[in-house]
DNA sequence: AGAGTGATTGTTGTG
DNA sequence: CACAACAATCACTCT
C-alpha cells in the first residue's frame, strides 16, 4: 500500500485537467507583502573592532529557541512545501554549486525559484504538505486528547495498564 | 567542543 | 482579520 491512487488521481487531475482544483490551491498562494528584513551580518568583525554586537539586547533579536522537552509530546510543525522543495533543491543546489557554503545561500535561491516556478511544480510540494499536515491535524488531535486526559489525571482510573 | 545563528517560505495557532 | 512563531538544514561564529 505505498500507491494513494486517491490523492495520486487528485493530484493528477490538478495538475493537467481541473483548473477549478487549481484555483483551490491558488488560494494558499495569497499575495503576501514581502517584506525584507534587513538583518546585519556580524561577520563585520573582521574589519570593524570597534563594535561587535549587542549581546545583552535579546529584543533586537528576536529568536528565542527554548527546546521545550516537556511539549515534545506536542506535534512539531510539519516542514512545509517549501521545505520539501528545498531538500530536493538543496541537493541540486549543492551538486551545481559545490562550493556555495551554507543553506542561506540556498535558501535564498530556492525561494526566487519557488516564487518563478509554477504552480503545477509546486503543487507536487504542497500535496505533500497537505498530506502532512493531516497527518500533523491528527497527532495534534491525539496529542490534545492525550494532553487533557493527562491533565484529567484526577479519574487516575488507569485500569488499562 | 558545543550551542546558536542565519535565510527561505508556508502553515498553524492565538488575540 | 492579522500577527507571530516555528518548521529543516548546515556552514559558520562565538564562548
């Protein structure tokens, strides 16, 4: 059972004919402003010595990465279209450019790709982040579910084992 | 040596 | 309705 004809047949008629199901996904593509942060390099150390960087300010760095163990019961967010875009991309990014260093440079370059690529190339990515995402819906459900009867744990009924 | 950062867009969740 | 935060990856950076 690795085949979905289902999603398969879905996906096909997508992409060569049934514009409507098109248009459906063409509403996840929302005409989105984007907006370009102007982040600074800190590898300006090599010339100014003067100034390194703000290191107390977490504010002007907003990147809080608390690794919370306890919520690894939570479903992590699924890697997006996008995502699966770029592993396929990184790779052939890499293999074309060798000696591009790291993953911003790819980044960068598969989302000027991404937005020049066409939906029927993109939507390959997000059948399969769809496809996730319910796989995501459904774990978060369980995982909600487990959570208050975790929370719940004044029935302490556990019979079952 | 290890942990953190940075960059990309998309999706989800919350106010 | 809109914003925010987080998702994977990996060279590079700092302590």
């Amino acid at each position: 059972m690795t085949k979905k004809p289902s999603k398969m047949k879905d996906f096909f008629s997508a992409s060569t004919e049934n514009p409507l199901k098109i248009a459906e996904k063409e509403k996840l593509l929302k005409p989105k402003s984007t907006e370009k942060k102007m982040t600074m390099r800190t590898r300006q150390s090599t010339k100014s010595a003067e100034i390194t960087k703000p290191m107390s300010p977490k504010e002007l760095k907003p990147k809080p990465k608390p690794k919370k163990k306890e919520d690894s019961k939570m479903p992590k967010k699924p890697p997006t279209a996008f995502f699966y875009f770029l592993e396929d991309f990184r790779k052939e990014y890499q293999k074309q450019n060798p000696d591009v260093k790291s993953m911003r440079d790819v980044g960068k370059a598969c989302g000027e790709k991404w937005k020049i690529m066409s939906y029927e190339d993109k939507v390959q990515y997000y059948d399969i982040a769809t496809e996730k995402r319910a796989a995501f819906d459904d774990a978060m459900t369980e995982y909600k579910k487990r959570k208050e009867n975790d929370e719940d744990q004044g029935s302490g009924d556990n019979y079952e084992m």
